[in-house]
C-alpha cells in the first residue's frame, strides 16, 4: 500500500498524521537497502516541508553496520525539525546512546520509552 501520507513494506510503515511522521519499525533487521528505501519513502511523504519525527524502534531487532552508516548521511536528516526515538529494551538504549554519540545528529533527538511522552515533545517543534 502506498499513498501520499502513508507508505508499508515488509519491514516498517510511514506516515503522516497531525503534523508528525511517524515511522514504526517491525520485528526484523534492516539492511541499507530497507534504510535507503525508508529515506526515500519519508522524503516523498514530507514534500519538501520539515518536520518532527517520531521513531519507533522498540520491535526491531538491529540495523546493519552499512545501515546505521546510511541513516547518518545528510539525507537522512532532510526534512526533520526534531526527531523523538521509542525503544523497547535497556539494551536498545544503550545502543541508540552510542548510535547518537557516533553520528551526532544535526537536530534535536531525544529517545523515550513512552510513545505518548515522546509525542508531546515533538509538539513543540
């Protein structure tokens, strides 16, 4: 299925709703074609306008290496006022705190463990 607000794969969804992008990633590892693919499909979906981001990684199970390298080049930021991370396990915020640590992001981040909490604070951009 694939829309202007709204796209699926196999391994994650992305849309629009109420002036944030929210991306939900499922029970999988992604590889850089599915990091590639995500940049692409959330770039159409923001049409040149920017905004929050909200990042649910809590069901994923890992990003390859190539991955984690696609998500830090500059497209991978585009079109992002702030971006909220969800995480599911102590050890995926171990491992996104080293991730933001390496790669330093150009935009807010901040990672919850509330989707409701991580919500109201990318209200605000």
């Amino acid at each position: 299925m694939d829309n202007k607000n709204f796209f699926i794969s196999n391994k994650f969804s992305i849309s629009l709703i109420d002036d944030i992008i929210e991306i939900i990633f499922f029970d999988c590892i992604l590889e850089y074609s599915d990091v590639d693919l995500g940049i692409r499909k959330r770039l159409e979906i923001a049409d040149n306008k920017s905004y929050p981001i909200l990042s649910d990684l809590s069901l994923l199970k890992g990003i390859s290496a190539e991955g984690r390298k696609r998500m830090a080049e500059d497209d991978g930021l585009v079109s992002l006022k702030a971006q909220a991370i969800i995480y599911g396990s102590k050890f995926q915020k171990i491992a996104i705190q080293m991730y933001l640590l390496i790669y330093k992001p150009s935009v807010p981040v901040k990672i919850f463990k509330d989707k409701e909490i991580a919500l109201q604070w990318l209200k605000k951009f």
